[in-house]
C-alpha cells in the first residue's frame, strides 16, 4: 500500500469513529445558531403523562395517542410505539396502547426516556438546511437521520444520539398537465410534491384536478418521502404500475453538499437508485414529480364475512378460489387485499358490467356463505366516480382513528412477493395456499394480522409509466401477491416477549418463503431481521445500487437499517435487538 493510500485510510478510519461527540449543550448552541427557530428539541409524544398525568397537555395526549394524524404531524412522533424506545436497554415514553388512560405506563416507577427518538430535530424549508446539515455531521460526527412521516416498520427514520432533518412541513404540491423533466424533451401531466405531501392531501388534490395518483393504504403516509423511493403499490398499481414506475423527476440535496435534479437526461444513475434503492439512503428528496393518471371510475368487489364466523376452511376455501382466477383478475387490472375473512378488489380498468362479469366466482362464494347461513356474510360491486370516495369509504380515514387506522402500539412486519409462477398450475396453486394457510397462524387466537396485498404492477402498459429503469427488486415485475403479517405487543412486554414476537411471525412467513425461493421482498414493508435482504430487496440491482452509494455518500452520512452500503457495525443501531 503506497503512503498515500494509507494515509487516506486512516483518515477516514479517524473520520468514522474518533471523532469525539460534542458536549449536549454546544450541540444544541451550534444546531440554534445556525438553524434559527427551525432547531427542535426532542419532546416525546407522551412526556405530558409522565409530567402530570391530570393535566389537560396529558389528556390530549390520552385522548390521541393512538391517531395517525397528529403523530405525523409532529416532530417526535412516530407510528409504532417500539421506533420511540429503545429495545436493547428498554429506555421508553410510551402509553398503554389498549387503553390510553391507563395510568400504569406513566406512573412511577415508569420514567420518560427519549429512547430512540433523535435528540435534535432540523424542520427542513429548503435545500439550505439540508446542505447545512450534512456540513454539521461531517464537522461533528453526529449521526443524521431523515424523518418524514415516521411511519417506517424498521425504525428507519428514528435513531438514538442522533439529529434528524425533519421534512414534514415541505408541503407545496402542484400539477402541470404537460410537464417536461429539467433536461428532457417529452412532456406527461405531472404532480410536483414536496417532500412533506401526504397521501390525504395528495388525493384530494388529485380529485380537484380530475387525476389519479397511485397511493398506498394509509392516509398519512407521505408520497414522495420512502414511499416512492422504495416501491410504493397500491390497489391502483395492477393498472398504473409501483409509485417508482411513475416518478419523472427527483430534486435532491446528495451527501456531498449539492442540490441536484436527477431524471432519466440527467443524473441517471442518481434517478435509477431513488427509483427504488430506498430513502435516507442517497440524499435528503426536496420535491418529485410523479406521473399523473387520468380519473376514471373505481370498480369495487367486497366480499366480507363477520371475525364471529372464523373458520380456517372457509378461508382456504375462499384464498384457493382466488388463486385458481388471479391470473385471470391480474390481467384485466384487479387490485386489492385479501385476508381471512375478507376480499376487496379494486380496478379502474373495467365498466361496472365487465367487472361484475369478471368477479361472478366471488359473488357466488358469497351467495353460499349466505346459503350456509354464515351471519353478517355479504358480497357485492359497486361503483364509484373515481378514486378519492372510494378511498375515504375503504382505506384509512385521514382523521386516522378508525378500525386500522389506530397506530401507537408496537409492530413486527414480515412478508414476502408471490410472483406469477406460483399460480400456474393446480398443484403450485395448492402448494401456495397451504403455505398461506400454514403462515397465517390460524385458528391459533393471537394468530398475526394476515394481509395479502394484490398489488403488483401485473396489468401496466409501458405507454402508462414514466421513462427510465428503477431499482426495485425484479420479482417486484411479476409479483401478483405481496404477503404481509404483522404481530404486535404492548408497552409492558419484556424483551424476550419482543424477540419471541418478531421470531413468531419471521418463522410463519418462512412457510410462504419456502415455496417462492426465487422471489423477493418489499422494503418498506419487510421483516426487520429480512434473511439475506440485499438479494430479497434488489436482487441483481444490488451490486450497482452499492457503487451508486459509494459516488454520492463516501463519508456514509446517511445510513440505515438494512440499507443499501449500510454499516451494521454502527453504534447507530444500538438500540436494535
Ligand atoms: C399504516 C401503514 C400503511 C402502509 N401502507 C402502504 C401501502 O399501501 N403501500 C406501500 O407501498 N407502503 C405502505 N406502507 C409503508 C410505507 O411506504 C413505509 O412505511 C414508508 O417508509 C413510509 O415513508 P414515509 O416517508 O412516510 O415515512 P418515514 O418513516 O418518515 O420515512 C421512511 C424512510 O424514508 C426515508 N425518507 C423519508 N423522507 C425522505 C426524503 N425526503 N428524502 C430521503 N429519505 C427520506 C427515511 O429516512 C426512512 O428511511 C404503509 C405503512 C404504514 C405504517
Ligand atoms: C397537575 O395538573 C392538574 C390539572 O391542571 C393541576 O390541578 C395540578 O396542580 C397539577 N399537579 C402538579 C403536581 O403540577
Ligand atoms: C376528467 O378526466 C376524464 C379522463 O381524462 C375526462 O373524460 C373527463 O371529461 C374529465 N372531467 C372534467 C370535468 O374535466
Ligand atoms: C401489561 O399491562 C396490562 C394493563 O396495563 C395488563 O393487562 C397486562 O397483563 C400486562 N402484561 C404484562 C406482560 O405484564
């Protein structure tokens, strides 16, 4: 090794791991001096309790605790509960998730402890905090973090002794029916969204302009933050293809400083990581344009049975009949969700007539629930004018407390792609949904929540996406299921109940795993501990998404769980279990 060389590695030996952390006081005078009012401490979202638990701040807090909304909506907040603690020392701040107003949490000898929440918080304007930002870690070694919504499944955008650039009041959004990325020549209708824009928003905004965009489940999830830059499906993607098959152009601040435009003329290599790579990864997203679909009318099958009537058999029977027509339902452009005592497809694709055509199996199943007497059973179509109804009638309300839209407890995601292989014949059919069935848990009553989601891009037209490779893992290209399960404890569980939690619902889903070998799994949505993730994430894009890494983050100022060029040695994940 020639001197120089030596030197230059030493150097960034020093860099990484000597460079001594400044004392809380001179972190906070440095972050005020030069961030102004934009510089937020940490103030967990429970701390009012643990001051007085009959203070009207503490009520409030009881009386939200489990609303998506409000957690978004502030800087400390996340979505479930264990990404505010840490779980390796069991520091937390968190409420009875079941019963808020249980005093137990809060009393002694319960303190609130930050646990994993980012000391600081930056509330990012514009591409100058961000530049100024990076120049404060590189200075002072002290880990970034980003934070949009804080609805992230593997405690990505939360981290102990860290200062996290906070992009949730970036919330300009609007449309240019002919917009032309900067350096391009074509040009497609586009929604240009700050990086703060969440979906509730985004859809109404979508409704006023006669537009669809492609969203995920939940209001409050934001569209252009990790959403996008992982993958993003919805029950509109059979049709209009993963949130990244539709963004025309990212504007980001890169690790090196610079703020830059990458779309498929400039910065390709740049445009191809975000396009699935992953977020706080690459840089800090300002803003995206994402290609916009035209408004049509929503096609909409549910068939539904009350949780009273829960029987395994029934669900076989109902998760065997869709497998023998899915192939069929992906290609005309069905979307939706199934779980054991649900189907709920969704298109845009068909008339009211073809669609009712197309899903008569289903009707029928549900004409003979009702012929079996099975209560409360119904099936039916219906119809409605375009996304957004449809949207508040199903999925999350924006107020984020109803049904599934309640957030706060703790979480452990797992899942798994089902590409179109496993349905091709009667006995790939069979083995697929014994697997389900065996990953499902049931009848075991604290059996994980199941959710298949039918939402890959089975039905796109090249002509419907916007130019440019991504990055997603390519069984993402011909995934008909995304299988998602999630286990779930409270504030008082030990750590051995929590590893018992996420090696439960890991060790169901290695049934689906098991029979889809060559497949992969979705990001956002995966396993913490994911097996082998680089190749289940990216597949054969990974080697190139690491050198990608490497030009634009040398000094690996972003890293996180699992993610691309990360760092799994890095105090920064002392609190993982
Ligand atoms: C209730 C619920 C329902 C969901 N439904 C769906 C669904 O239907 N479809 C789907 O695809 N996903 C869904 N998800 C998963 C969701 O896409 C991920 O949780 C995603 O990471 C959220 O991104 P965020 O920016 O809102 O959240 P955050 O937790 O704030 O951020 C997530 C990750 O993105 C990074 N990041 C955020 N903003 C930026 C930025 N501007 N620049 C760089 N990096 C950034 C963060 O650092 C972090 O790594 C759901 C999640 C929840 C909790
Ligand atoms: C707690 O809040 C209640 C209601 O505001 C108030 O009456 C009480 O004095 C407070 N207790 C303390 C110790 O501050
Ligand atoms: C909305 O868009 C659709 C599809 O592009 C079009 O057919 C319809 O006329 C538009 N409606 C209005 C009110 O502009
Ligand atoms: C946790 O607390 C709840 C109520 O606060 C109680 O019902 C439950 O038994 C406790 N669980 C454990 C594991 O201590």
């Amino acid at each position: 090794m020639t001197a120089l060389l030596l030197l230059a590695s030493l150097a960034s030996v020093l860099a990484e791991d000597q460079v001594p952390l400044t004392a809380p006081t001179d972190i906070w005078t440095t972050l005020s001096t030069r961030f102004g009012d934009r510089a937020v401490k940490a103030a967990p979202f429970a701390e009012p309790c643990f001051t007085n638990i009959t203070s009207p701040e503490c009520l409030s807090v009881q009386e939200l605790y489990q609303n998506e909304k409000t957690r978004t909506a502030q800087a400390s907040g996340y979505t479930w509960g264990q990404w505010e603690t840490c779980q390796k020392t069991g520091a937390q701040c968190l409420l009875d998730f079941a019963v808020p107003t249980d005093p137990a949490a809060a009393s002694a000898p319960n303190t609130c402890e930050r646990g994993s929440i980012p000391d600081y918080f930056i509330d990012v304007r514009g591409p100058e905090d961000v530049i100024g930002a990076f120049e404060f870690s590189k200075e002072t070694g002290i880990p970034l973090v980003v934070k949009n919504t804080g609805h992230d499944f593997k405690g990505r955008s939360s981290g102990r002794n860290s200062v996290a650039l906070w992009t949730h009041n970036l919330k300009d959004i609007s449309y240019d029916p002919a917009f032309v990325a900067e350096g391009c020549t074509d040009a497609y209708p586009g929604v240009t969204a700050a990086a703060g824009v969440q979906f509730f928003e985004a859809f109404q905004f979508a409704e006023e302009h006669n537009i669809t965009l492609v969203g995920g489940s939940d209001a409050t999830v934001g569209l252009t933050g990790g959403f996008t830059m992982g993958g993003g499906h919805g029950v509109l993607s059979p049709v209009l293809g993963l949130g990244v098959d539709r963004v025309l152009q990212y504007k980001i601040v890169t690790p090196d400083g610079k703020y830059r435009t990458a779309n498929a003329c400039q910065n390709e290599d740049l445009f191809f990581a975000l396009r699935g790579g992953g977020g706080g990864t690459f840089g800090v997203v300002l803003e995206a344009t994402i290609l916009a679909g035209p408004a049509a009318p929503v096609q909409v099958l549910v068939l539904t049975w009350p949780p009273t009537a829960r029987s395994p058999a029934r669900t076989e029977a109902l998760w065997s009949l869709i497998s023998e027509h899915m192939i069929e339902w992906a290609d005309a452009g069905w979307g939706g969700y199934t779980m054991p005592e649900l189907a709920l497809f969704v298109t845009q694709r068909l008339s009211k007539e073809e669609a009712e055509k197309s899903m008569a199996p289903l009707l029928a199943f549900g004409e003979s629930l009702k012929a079996e007497g099975v209560e409360g059973a119904m099936a039916m179509t219906m119809e409605f004018p375009s996304f957004l109804p449809f949207f508040q009638s199903f999925m999350t309300d924006a107020g984020g407390n109803a049904g599934a839209g309640k957030v706060g407890y703790s979480v452990s995601l797992t899942s798994r792609l089902v590409r179109r292989s496993s349905f091709a014949t009667a006995a790939s059919r069979k083995e697929l949904v014994d697997a389900l069935m065996a990953a499902s848990g049931l009848p075991a009553p604290d059996a994980p929540l199941m959710i298949i989601q039918i939402t890959g891009p089975t039905a796109t037209r090249a002509g419907d996406l916007a130019p440019g490779r991504t990055s997603v893992t390519p069984a993402w290209r011909d995934a008909v299921y995304h299988v998602t399960s999630m286990g779930m404890w409270n504030w008082n569980a030990t750590k051995e109940d929590i590893t018992g939690v996420y090696d439960r619902t890991s060790r169901l889903m290695d049934h689906v795993r098991k029979v889809t070998p060559d497949s992969g799994a979705y990001l956002n949505e995966a396993d913490v501990y994911e097996p082998n993730h680089e190749v289940s994430f990216w597949g054969d894009h990974y080697p190139e998404l690491a050198t990608i890494k490497m030009k634009y983050d040398p000094d690996r100022l972003l890293d996180c769980w699992q993610c691309v060029g990360w760092n799994p040695d890095s105090e920064r994940y002392a609190c993982y279990l």
